[in-house]
C-alpha cells in the first residue's frame, strides 16, 4: 500500500489510511534533506501522519542537502517525545551522505 504525496497532510487532507494500518512507513531523502526550503512545521505535521498511519516509521538521511545536521531534526524529536511518541536515532550500515549514517526510527500507538 502507499500513500499518494497529494494526500498527505501538509497539502491539506489526511490520508484515507486508518490508524496503525500501514506497518512500516519509510522516507528516504525528503524529509530532513530539504530543511531549508521545508519549516519545521511541514516536517512536524508529515512525521505526525505517518505515525498516525503506520506501526512504525523510519527516515534517512538526518542531514540537509549541506551535509549538516538537520535544524529541523532536535526540535521534531522534542515534539514527538512530547506526544508521547518513542523516537530513536540508529546507527546504519550505509553512508549515502557524508555523516549520513543515522536513521531517525519512530514508533507509536498513534497519534
């Protein structure tokens, strides 16, 4: 199953997916990767609705298109630790990017 990026929350509708129907939910090389032309507000709200639809969600890298940590990265982990929502940053076994060898893992009952 996969989600249509015109459904997704910060376009302004929810997606059809119901809470927890989607087990795992990735993002690869968008969120994050363009802090500087996407706020924290975008990055906050698509993290809140893949939780909301998914068991489990990861996303890498955690660098911007400099190779520098995120700006966005700290804060969207305060956030969703503030809801409640468990969020790890693991070490992986690939380095797309210079540094980009962390993935941001989340899990949740939901938001």
């Amino acid at each position: 199953m996969s989600v249509q990026l015109d459904n997704v929350v910060p376009w302004g509708r929810s997606s059809p997916e119901r809470l927890g129907e989607v087990g795992l939910a990735l993002c690869s090389h968008f969120l994050f990767l363009y802090s500087e032309q996407l706020p924290l507000e975008f990055h906050v709200t698509a993290v809140r609705e893949m939780v909301r639809v998914a068991e489990e969600v990861r996303i890498f890298p955690l660098l911007d298109l400099e190779c520098r940590e995120s700006v966005h990265l700290r804060p969207l982990l305060e956030v969703m630790r503030g809801e409640g929502v468990t969020a790890v940053i693991e070490p992986v076994n690939y380095e797309f990017q210079r540094g980009g060898n962390q993935m941001l893992n989340i899990t949740s009952s939901g938001l």
